[in-house]
C-alpha cells in the first residue's frame, strides 16, 4: 500500500524569483495539442455550469467552455452555433428572411435568434436589411415595406479585408456590412459589433475564422457517432467523452470510434481517470487530452458511496508521467476550491483545469438562482445526484420508474453563493495564479513545472501529544 495526497496535503516551496510583476507571467497553455488558451481554465460539462452563455464568456477570457450532454442534441447543436455566432471576423452565414414577410414574422426570428437585423434576400440575393428599428410600432407590413432597400445600403465584396472593411464602418458610419460575390449573392456579413469585440478581448479563444471556440459532451451510450458528426458541422471544436469512469472499455472504445470515424477532424477530450493504466488506454485509444479526477469534486460521493478514488495531487503525478511521453496534455478535474489549488494542479504537470462549483455560481451559469436570507445563491448538482438522475430518466423515458430503489447516488445538490460575473472571478483566480508561480520564480507554466517543489503538510493534531494539540 502506497501513500497518496490530495491538494490540502501539499504546499510549494517558495523559490528565488526573477519575476519582477505577476501581470508579466505567461499563462498560455494547451487544451490538445492543436487547441491553445490563454489561460488553463475550463467550465465544466455540467447542468449547473455551462451552456451557451458560459462558454461565450470562457472562450472570450482566454478560456474554454464544453457543454454539457444532458439535453437533445438539437439544443446541443443550437448552444454551439449560438457561440460560433457570437463573435467572428466574418459571419459566414447571415441570419435571412424573405421581402415578402411579415413583420411580425421578422420580429419574432429575431426574438428567437437573439439578433437585431436581418438580411433581406430573394433566391440567395441581397435586397437589403431589415432591423428592429425598423419594424417598431410597425404592424401589418411587409418586410419590403420597411426595409433600407439595396440601393440605400452599403454593402462590399466577398474578399474584402478587415483593415478595408474598417475603414467602411468608419466612413458610412453603419453597424453591418453585408458581403456579395459577383453574381450579387450574399457570401458574408462583417459587424462594427464584432470588431469591438476583438479589441476588447485580445487573447480570446478562437478558431482559424475568428469565431469563439467551444467543445460539447457526448455520451457512451447515446448515438455519439451521430451526435459527434452534427456537433461537428455546427462548429464544435473539441467533443468530450463523458463518463464517470474512463478507464473503461465503454470509454476507450467510444474513443477509439470517434476517431475512426472522424480521424484528425475531431479533438477528444475522454476521461476521467485516476492512473497511469487508464490514461495509456485512453491516449493508445485517440484521446487528444485525458481528464483525471475520480470522485475529487465538491458535491461528488463517488469515494463515499463507493471507495475508489485516488488523491488528486497523486492522481495527476501518475497520469501525467505517462501523458507526457506522449505529448499528451492532462487536465485535472474536480477538488479545486481556490487559486492555489490551481497552481497546485499545474505544479504536478496538468495543462489546464476544469471548474466547477468555482463558476457555477457566475452570473452566465444556468443555474436557478434564488434569495436566502437575503444572500444570492444558484442551485448546483452533481451528474450522479439524484435529481439529475430522474431529469435524465424523464427526457429518455418520458416517465420516472416507480421503484427508484436501484438507483444509486454519486453525487450530491446543493445552494452555493451567487459570485457575480465569469469575467470576475476568472480575474481573481488567475491572479491568484500568477502570483503562486512568482513564488515558484515562475515565469510561465512549464518553468513552474519544472522548478516546482512540493513540501507535505504535516498533521499537527495526529502527531503531537494530547498535551500539545490545538484545541
């Protein structure tokens, strides 16, 4: 039997540093190997923590967002293109509407896209645009009636540059430039709206195209071929292999179809796992990147309910030796609950880490949030809890089993404090981050790993005489 620490167990010994500020450390990392980030942090594919609005605001902060699988895959695959359209340098396919419609009918897909204009277009060609200026206080019209016509609008090439399609926005003064090939059809669209973005968030996580990046989970069970192949044509960028234990042949071989099937066009995030065993199945199977943590999260029981689990600290050491040879990233997931847990994990060789509980509480998280005592809170569960259980029961039965009795928990419900914004709390972690790895003499994160030294705490009340303790 072998001894095995958990984040609470260690500290860093602190280091000479050269690091003359925390703002000049480097935090760039990779997800995979072809995925980077500008910070090691990833929301976690969980009811509670991530959809759409989260990982618009995690790939933005130089992060990353998955999306959880516990919803059809047409919301899957409407969450994804909801973040692939937040922001990109050119919109490849405009939201369109016919001249002949209502404008009660461009009113409500606008509503339901969440957009505030429309390209107006015949048999693919521009005729104009139309905005929810334009149809206020506007009832019976047709679209045609009240829309700036072609003739009025400014509009470019496909092919345009983004230094000249500046100058455009500048010059006339307008929020959206629609783009045309030769035979008048629209190609494009360039928005003032996203070029501010771009300033705004210079290390933001994005694609070739300039969209912000996102990955989505898929089941082992599910069709997940199928569920891979939509998610991928709406965008996705990374699909995460979701299940409780990784080390699995449920797992390995999911993993191994994904990337058959999709060969060098997918990234396969698959885990979780505890060992150096799991992590070679799942790296020898396709895996891009290899989550480890098993029943090291705050509202997990797993090691309760069941006794498996290895320390977290232990956990990513054994996994990462193996990854490593590989040149494949690790990231650690779950039992997270500061910076310091952070720069912990990326002492011992993860790449990134994924939270939870940590953001659940944000502001852009889909949890329910509810006053008590006068205090905001949001309404966080874990995937084996039971309420998850029965939400996931109904949406695949359409009924919940009278005789639960079979079922047992993993995980547990609970109310955490509302934190405000992602952009905030992202603000103190990493800052906590930086200054861990100044005190390492740390520059960016593969000095911190290789002048990293961890020191065990020592357990006051165990070891001292009952005269000594602490009361």
């Amino acid at each position: 039997m072998r001894e095995a620490l958990g984040f609470d167990d260690v500290l860093l010994v602190p280091k000479k540093s050269t690091v003359e500020s925390r703002k000049l450390v480097d935090t760039t990392t990779l997800l995979t190997r072809k995925i980077t980030l500008a910070i090691p942090i990833v929301s976690a594919n969980m009811v509670n923590v991530t959809e759409a609005k989260m990982a618009i605001a995690m790939a933005r902060e130089g992060g990353f967002g998955i999306i959880h699988r516990f919803m059809p895959i047409e919301q899957r695959v409407a969450e994804v293109e909801k973040v692939k359209r937040a922001e990109s340098i050119v919109i490849d396919a405009p939201y369109q509407i016919s001249k002949d419609a209502s404008v009660e009918e461009a009113a409500r897909l606008m509503e339901k896209l969440g957009v505030s204009g429309l390209i107006v277009t015949e048999d693919g060609k521009l005729e104009g645009i139309v905005t929810k200026r334009d149809i206020r206080f506007e009832e019976g019209k047709r679209v045609e009636e009240v829309m700036t016509k072609k003739q009025d609008l400014i509009y470019a090439h496909y092919g345009i540059t983004l230094e000249e399609a500046k100058e455009m926005l500048r010059k006339h003064r307008i929020e959206k430039l629609p783009l045309v090939d030769e035979e008048g059809r629209v190609r494009g669209l360039i928005t003032a709206k996203d070029l501010m973005k771009m300033k705004e968030h210079p290390y933001a996580t994005k694609d070739s195209r300039g969209r912000l990046m996102v990955g989505c989970a898929v089941g082992v069970k599910e069709d997940y071929i199928e569920a891979a192949r939509r998610l991928l044509d709406a965008g996705c960028d990374l699909i995460a292999v979701d299940i409780a234990h990784g080390h699995s042949d449920l797992a390995i071989n999911a993993v191994k179809n994904l990337r058959r099937e999709f060969g060098d066009r997918v990234q396969i995030l698959a885990g979780n796992v505890a060992t150096a065993e799991g992590t070679s199945d799942l790296i020898d199977a396709g895996a891009d990147c290899v989550k480890v943590g098993i029943g090291s999260g705050s509202i997990c029981s797993t090691r309760i309910v069941t006794g498996a689990g290895v320390p977290q600290i232990t956990a990513i050491m054994d996994c990462a030796k193996v990854a490593k040879k590989e040149g494949i990233p690790i990231m650690a997931d779950g039992g997270i609950k500061n910076s310091g847990d952070i720069v912990k994990a990326l002492a011992a060789n993860a790449s990134t880490v994924m939270l939870g509980a940590l953001l659940a509480g944000c502001e852009e998280s889909p949890g329910i949030t509810v006053m008590r005592n006068g205090r905001k809170f949001k309404f966080y569960k874990g995937m084996a809890s039971v309420e998850a259980n029965i939400e996931r029961r109904l949406r695949e039965m359409n009924e919940v089993e009278e005789n639960l009795v079979d079922f047992v928990p993993e995980g547990i419900e609970a109310f955490i404090p509302y934190r405000g914004t992602v952009s905030d709390v992202l603000k103190q972690l990493v800052g906590g981050l930086r200054s861990g790895m100044s005190y390492c003499g740390a520059k960016n994160i593969k000095e911190l790993q290789e002048r990293a030294e961890f020191i065990k705490v020592s357990r006051i009340k165990e070891t001292l005489p009952e005269e000594m303790k602490f009361r």
